[in-house]
C-alpha cells in the first residue's frame, strides 16, 4: 500500500501509528507542499479535496484520514484496535467522528496561526487552501483567541470522559484512542497548555505508548520524513 502524507501533521502521524501497530507494510511518500504538490494535477487526481493523508492500494485509492485508519486496521486481519459487535463499531465511528469534525478542527486554529502561517503563504485561517511558500504572515489574535477556547473547552469534554474510564471506547485502545491522542504531541508547538486536563494527560501518556506510537514519536523527533518546508517546523 502506498501513503502518501505529510508528517508532522497529526492526520499523517495517527495513519503511520495504526499501520506500525498492525505491521502494515506501507509504501510512504512524503508530499512537497512547499512546492504545492498537493496542488498538482497528479494529486488531484487522487484527491480532489487535494488534501493528505491519501492511501492507495492497488487501484482502489482512499482519503479521510479516519478512513484510512480503519481501512489499515484491518488490512492485517481482525485487531482490538477496531472492535467486532455493531455497538462497539458505533462507538468508535462516534469518537472519530468528533475528532474529524470537532477537534481536529479546533487543533487547526491553532496549527495554522501560529506554525502554517509561518512556513506556508497561507490566504485566511482555517478551512484554508495552502499555496506555495510565501512571506510569514502575522497571526491573526482574534483567531487564536477563538481556537484555544474551543480546544479548552473539548478537552474538558474529554477530561470529564476519561475520568471515568481508561479508554475512550470499551474496555481496550482502538483506533478512537489513536485519532484523538495523535494531537497532542504538538499542543507545546503552539502553545497550548495541557497542564489543567489530568485525566487527559494520564491517557495521552497510555495511548502514545501503545504499539506503533513509540516508534512514530522517535521519528517525529528526529525530523524524519518532513518535506523541508516542514522541517522549520
Ligand atoms: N478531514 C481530512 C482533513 C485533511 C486535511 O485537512 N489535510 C491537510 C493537512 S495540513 C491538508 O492536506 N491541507 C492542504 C491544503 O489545505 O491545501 C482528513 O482527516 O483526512
């Protein structure tokens, strides 16, 4: 299978974590967004979207990273990382889910403002299209005001979640647990204080030590796979 991704991005990292984890062999190229590869008409043509991460496997391609997730959980036989009955199924899509239309939104804010507007030209905040690299642009503060307050206020929701359990969903990690944790790693890249979320704090700890993770969060440190717009990252 091949991947084609861009690390440090957390969407990149979660899908690395999950196919180290269930030993999926995957082919990774790093797109050059400072050359706006995601831009091409190559790329496009996977993606319309021309966003990452994109897997392709043979001739079927897919997008959306959480797609991705469960699609490599189980390309390697039945794991605990996805569970077997409807309900547990349900309560995992639940979870990515929210990380998808909540709280990856939320880290975005953030990432954009203060590291994407850096290394990127990019044109306004948020849902935004990346072009090629351009003069820093100055964070926009109304905008970061409003990012750290929604991320505050989701991780409350999951603080109050894991108080009363070990995992997001069910007795085991799954693959809710790794969509959701795959941000945290750069809450102190842009700033964001994870100190008051204990329970939040406890679970990252549990979750990046799962299978897969170990091996992502050493790369990541050592700069591996980044496209060199992302190095100054
Ligand atoms: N919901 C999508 C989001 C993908 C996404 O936003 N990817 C960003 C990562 S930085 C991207 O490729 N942006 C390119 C652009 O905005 O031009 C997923 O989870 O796969």
């Amino acid at each position: 299978m091949r991947i084609h991704l861009l690390p440090p991005s957390p969407r990149a990292l979660k899908v690395q974590a999950v196919a180290a984890a269930v030993g999926a062999d995957l082919d990774v190229h790093v797109l050059d967004y400072a050359r706006s590869e995601q831009a091409s008409e190559r790329f496009e043509r996977l993606n319309p979207n021309r966003r990452q991460p994109v897997l392709e496997d043979g001739d079927f391609v897919l997008w959306e990273s959480n797609a991705i997730l469960i699609y490599i959980a189980q390309s390697c036989g039945p794991t605990k990382l996805w569970p077997d009955s409807l309900r547990e199924q349900a309560d995992v899509l639940r979870w990515l889910f929210w990380e998808s239309s909540q709280w990856d939104l939320a880290w975005d804010i953030l990432i954009t403002e203060k590291l994407k507007k850096q290394v990127f030209n990019v044109s306004f905040s948020g849902r935004r299209t990346l072009g090629a690299a351009g003069a820093p642009a100055a964070p926009d503060a109304e905008r970061l005001k409003e990012g750290a307050l929604e991320l505050a206020e989701l991780c409350g929701i999951l603080d109050r979640h894991l108080a009363r359990r070990s995992w997001l969903c069910g007795p085991t990690c799954t693959l809710a647990d790794y969509a959701v944790a795959a941000w945290l790693p750069v809450a102190h890249l842009v700033d964001f204080d994870l100190g008051p979320f204990q329970q939040l704090r406890i679970w990252q700890a549990k979750v990046l030590n799962q299978p897969g993770w170990p091996e992502v969060l050493a790369g990541l440190a050592q700069g591996a796979g980044r496209s060199p717009a992302m190095a100054q990252v």
